[in-house]
C-alpha cells in the first residue's frame, strides 16, 4: 500500500507537469479570467497579499502593522468555457500581525466536489514587504482544507524570486522535498514558480 501511495504521487506529479506546461508560466489576475486555466483546470485560486498601511496605528496599538491576505476562488468549467460562467470571489481573508496570523473571515463554504482538479496562484504585491511567512501559513491552511475534502490542488505557483523562501517557510510546517513513505495517505504541496525555472514536490512528514 505504502508504495502504491509512493506512485500515486509521481504519477500525479508528471500529470500535473503536463497540465501546468503552458498555464503556470502565465500573468494570471485576480480575476482568473484566463483561457488556459479554462481548458485545464475544474477551479483556481489566487492569494493576493498586501501591507494595510495606517491600520490600527495609533499610540497603544499592539496591532499596527497589519497584513491582509486574500485568497480569491473561482469554479472552472474544464474545456466547455462557457457552460457555467462564474466570477472570481474573495473565498477566504486572513489577517496577520508581524507575519503571525491573528484573523479570519470565510465569505463561503467551499463549492468543490471530490476530485476535481485546480491550480493556486500567489502574487504578492510588488514593492512591499516580504510576506512570506503569512503566504507560506495561508497555503498550508488551504492545501489541509482542501485535501480533507479530496480536492486536488496541482500546484502552488509563486514568483521565482519568493521560491526559495516559500521552501524554507514550508519547512517549518513539516513539508520536505523528499518522500519518506509512512502509513496511510501523504499531504503533499507541488510547488512551481512563475515564470518557469523552479518546480519541487514537498511531502508532509510526520513528526519531522
């Protein structure tokens, strides 16, 4: 079983290589509005992550200095591009504080059935501060609903500059490029960066 579960997981690596050869190179928006993502994947995600600059920032606030993370979903319907048209709307927001979470809002319940295959972009905005450590915390929180519910996420994109610190980040949380096969299923995070150059395969390890 255990190295059955070990194939399984390369067999979904090489699928999701094939999937993702013209999709996770793309400038893909908030929107998800993308003929690409259309014909290859059931759903798709964006995290869009920004410093609230003047929040809460008054004289004894121990909360100033706040992160807002917005994780925007919209349902695909796979190569028929215009039998269910749907826009993309905010799903879930997390709020964090010095890169430590400290809030969320659920706008919905997930609408994904079992199985059906998406794809997670990240864009953090450009000159601001490295947020990381929330972007690394929010995917986790998302992978771990999402496979609860047997929704497969083929990848988390990042930008290339940000791939080596997602790693690290991941790390913190158990997730290592190397399988080590123990009993039952394996939560695991296929990251690539965009543009094209990075792509690795993180195994959550029990007890690590």
């Amino acid at each position: 079983m255990n190295r059955l579960l070990a194939k399984f997981s390369v067999l979904l690596a090489t699928a999701t290589t094939f999937l993702c050869s013209n999709s996770c190179g793309a400038d893909v928006t908030a929107d998800l509005l993308d003929p690409t993502l259309e014909q290859q994947y059931d759903w798709a995600m964006y995290m869009d992550v920004h410093d609230l600059k003047g929040f809460l920032n008054y004289p004894t606030s121990q909360l100033s200095s706040m992160t807002d993370l917005r994780v925007i979903y919209r349902p695909l319907a796979r190569g028929i591009r215009a039998a269910d048209y749907k826009k993309a709307r905010v799903y879930e927001e997390f709020w964090y504080h010095d890169e430590m979470p400290i809030g969320l809002r659920r706008n919905d319940q997930i609408q994904i059935d079992s199985n059906k295959f998406g794809i997670i972009y990240v864009q953090p905005r450009d000159g601001e501060s490295d947020h990381t450590p929330a972007i690394a915390n929010a995917v986790v929180r998302i992978m771990v609903d999402l496979w609860i519910h047997n929704i497969v996420a083929g990848y988390v994109v990042v930008p290339i500059e940000k791939f080596n610190q997602m790693e690290a980040e991941l790390s913190r949380y158990g997730f290592f490029p190397t399988l080590k096969v123990a009993e039952g299923p394996q939560l695991s995070i296929h990251l690539r960066s965009n543009p094209k150059g990075r792509d690795e395969l993180y195994f959550f390890q029990k007890g690590y």
